[in-house]
C-alpha cells in the first residue's frame, strides 16, 4: 500500500485547487467541467492493475480497501482546509457520489463503508442552518 500511495498523491492533491466557493454561473461550469473523480479512478484502476496479477482475489480486495480508506481520509483532510459555500457543497455531494459510484466498479465487494463520512460531510454542509442539524 505504501508504494502505491504515492502514485494517487498528485490526483488527490488535485483537490486543493479545486474550488467549492461558487456562485450560481460557476457550479453550472463545475458541474459541466471535467471532475477530480476520473483521474483518481483512473490512477485507482492503473495501480491495482500492476499488483492484481501477483495477489490472490482476497488480498487484491484487501489493498483496494486500504487504498480507498486512504483516498477517502486524503479527501477529507483537504476538504477541511476549504471554504465551501452552498453550491460547493451540491458539487461536493456530485463529486463523492461520482467517486463511489466509480469505486464500486473497482471492488466486488461495498465500497460505501470507505466513503460514508464523505457522504456524511456531503449531508452537514448541505445543512442551511445550525437547527437543522438536530434532524440529522
């Protein structure tokens, strides 16, 4: 897992410049525009293709999971650093889904563990006021 990390680092970090302050005109071309999730999917897909020969189905389902694990807590950690407004947020919620949807071909086994406090960071910004977050 450690050498492999390394190769998703620059798709991961393609995140920090990416913006999640939009206005309205803005999250329309975000929404248009070319997401994160594709060349991170891609580099998931080309880094498992080089091990997935010389590791069992069981143990190639163990790495996959240890490498999301860490994509999804990469992603996380640079999302903290942002400001998010309520459009960014809506792109956000796009781009999470677009990445487990995206994961799930990779893995024959539920990927949604490993993205589920996205999809809950997703929910609380998506909160309009601090009430609303007693309904969560």
């Amino acid at each position: 897992c450690a050498s492999l990390t390394p190769r998703l680092k620059p798709r991961l970090d393609a995140l920090r410049d990416r913006s999640y302050v939009l206005g309205s005109d803005e999250a329309l071309a975000a929404a248009e525009s070319a997401s994160l999730v594709g060349p991170l999917v891609g580099e998931l897909e080309a880094a498992m293709a080089s091990v997935r020969s010389g590791l069992s189905a069981d143990n190639a389902e163990a790495l996959l999971g240890k490498l999301l694990s860490h994509c999804a807590q990469r992603i996380e950690a640079l999302l903290l650093t942002k400001r998010v407004d309520m459009f960014g947020a809506l792109q956000f919620e796009r781009d999470v889904r677009a990445l487990t949807g995206r994961l799930g071909a990779l893995s024959s086994r539920s990927v949604r563990g490993h993205t589920a406090r996205l999809t809950q960071v997703t929910a609380l910004l998506s909160l309009e006021r601090e009430a609303e977050l007693a309904e969560l």
